[in-house]
C-alpha cells in the first residue's frame, strides 16, 4: 500500500526487519534501531548527534586525549572521527591543538560548553536506559547485561574477518 505525501497512515509504524533464519538477531535490530531513534531524538534537544555526546564523555573522563585515542575509542575509521571532532571543533564543543612533542598528533580537549554538556547527556542517557529497561527488575537488567556480554565477548572481535572492507565475498580474492 502506498501512501500519497503528506498523508497520515492509520498503520503503525513498522517495527522493522525480520528475518525468519534469524528471530533474534531480527529482534536484536528491530531494539538497536528503535533506541537509536529515541536517542538521536533525545540528543536533537541539546544539539548534539552521535556519537559527539560519547566524545564528550570520554574526555571528561580520560582528560586531554590524542585524536587517535579517541577514533580506537569509537572504533570508526579516521577520517569519520576527523569529520566528527571537525564539526565539534566549529560548534565550540572541543579544542584541538598540535602535540607539542609530536606536531603530527593532534590532542583533543573539552571546550567550557563541551563540559557544561556532560552532566546533561548523562541524564539524557539515563533518561534512555529507564524507558528501555525501566520495566525490567533489577536482577532481569543484570541478567540481560551479562546475556549482552556472553553474546559480545562470542563474536568476532571488530577489524576481524567480518569487518567492512573493500574486498569481494570471493574468499580466495580475500587471501591474496
């Protein structure tokens, strides 16, 4: 069924894709996906997208940070992270200044607005985590956190053979 634009649907909105090999990982999509809109909603209010807010938030923790620190940190490509710090750096939201012992390293700091954020984002992610585990006891939360770290630590570690890359499926083309 097509809807013309502009029109308002009486269907709720999809939850998402299934995939009937695959129940839970489906699942597993269907909830990152809908916390992922929550959040990105939730950050829109102070002006932030992912993933500025976790920037923000691991140099309140870590301090002045190499850039390289943080783009393992996110576990993003370079120049993504470069683009993101970019566009925080222009929004007053960090600092970064040349090494002064390797002027090839840039160093990463919160700006006064930055540090203003964080106790914010916090709230916003508490705010995320009550409405998405908030109906759960305290022992099902622990027992679904531990369930996320069995199937987290079972996983080919990231940059593994699963990781993105340009190479084909053809493995014998990924070999060489």
């Amino acid at each position: 069924m097509t809807t013309e634009p502009g029109a308002v649907s009486s269907q709720p909105p999809h939850v998402g894709v299934s995939v009937a090999e695959a129940p839970v990982s489906s699942l597993m999509l269907q909830l990152v996906r809908a916390h992922a809109t929550i959040a990105t909603a939730m950050l829109q209010r102070i002006d932030l997208v992912a993933p500025q807010e976790l920037v923000l938030l691991f140099l309140q923790e870590h301090g002045r940070t190499p850039q390289s620190e943080i783009v393992y940190f996110l576990g993003r490509d370079r120049s993504t992270v470069t683009n993101t710090l970019q566009a925080m750096e222009r929004a007053d939201l960090i600092t970064r200044t040349s090494s002064q012992t390797d002027k090839r390293t840039m160093i990463v700091s919160l700006s006064s607005k930055g540090r203003r954020l964080c106790p914010r984002i916090r709230e916003i992610w508490s705010e995320l985590e009550r409405m998405a585990f908030g109906g759960l006891t305290a022992q099902q939360r622990a027992d679904l956190a531990q369930l996320f770290t069995d199937i987290r630590q079972g996983l080919p570690p990231a940059g593994g053979p699963y990781s993105a890359s340009p190479a084909s499926d053809d493995p014998e083309k990924t070999r060489r």
